[in-house]
C-alpha cells in the first residue's frame, strides 16, 4: 500500500565513546555514535544506509546511498540516493545528493549539488522597446 523502499538493516555500530582514526568502510548498515576520523564509504556494490547520531562526529568524506545526519560531519557527504538532515545535523562540506529531507534547525556550510540536474539552456531574454 505504501511503496517504500526498505532500508538495509543496521548490522554494525561505533558506539559513543569510541574514537576511529582511518578509513571505515561497511556493507548494508552502519550506525555511528562516537568519533570517526577518516572517510566513511558503503563497499562497492553494496547498498547502505549511513546514520550519524547526535553524539557523533566524522572528520573525512562520508559516501553512503541513504545517509541519515543528527551529528557533527567535517567533509564532502555524497548520498546516492536519499539525505536526511535531522534539527541537531552539522556539516561543514560540500552536499551531493539525489533526494534531500533538510529539518529546522539542520546546518550546511558548503556548497549543495543535487545529482542529475540538468539545466537548460534558455534563450537571452529580449526587451521590447517602445522607440515611438
């Protein structure tokens, strides 16, 4: 009845508290509570759903299908497919994404692609001059 894609299942966690420094890389799900210094990125090929929780912190690119953002993110977030900006979200970087879903009170500063935009080309804009 209603035609919702369903989300892969969160399997992994970084709990608050825990600090990561390097490159993390997850398949279906991950949730992030603590600190992450480095890129976080779904395997190749794989479907995934990213959730940076409020108490969480990334420093490096985040490149996930579904990201869902309630934390801090310093650097580029790439969504394939969905963006979820919750009120406590924070991102310092640039924003590429398909679809977006911003809340009140959510932060970007950078720069917003939205992927597949094609812009037309218009034609110059001609004033007629009233010369009588």
């Amino acid at each position: 009845m209603f035609s919702r894609n369903k989300q892969p299942p969160i399997k992994s966690l970084i709990a608050e508290g825990s600090r990561i420094e390097g490159n993390v890389q997850f398949t279906d799900g991950l949730r992030i509570d603590g600190e992450v210094v480095g890129d976080v990125r779904v395997g190749p090929g794989a479907a995934g759903l990213l959730v940076i929780s409020a108490t969480a912190r990334v420093e490096g690119a985040v490149h996930a299908d579904h990201v869902i953002v309630n934390g801090q993110i310093h650097g580029p977030v790439h969504a394939a497919s969905m963006l979820e900006l919750q009120p406590k979200a924070r991102i310092a970087g640039d924003v590429h994404y398909k679809t977006l879903e911003m809340h009140q009170g959510a932060t970007i500063c950078g720069k917003m692609f939205p992927a597949d935009v094609v812009l037309e080309e218009k034609p110059p804009l001609k004033l007629a001059a009233n010369n009588s």
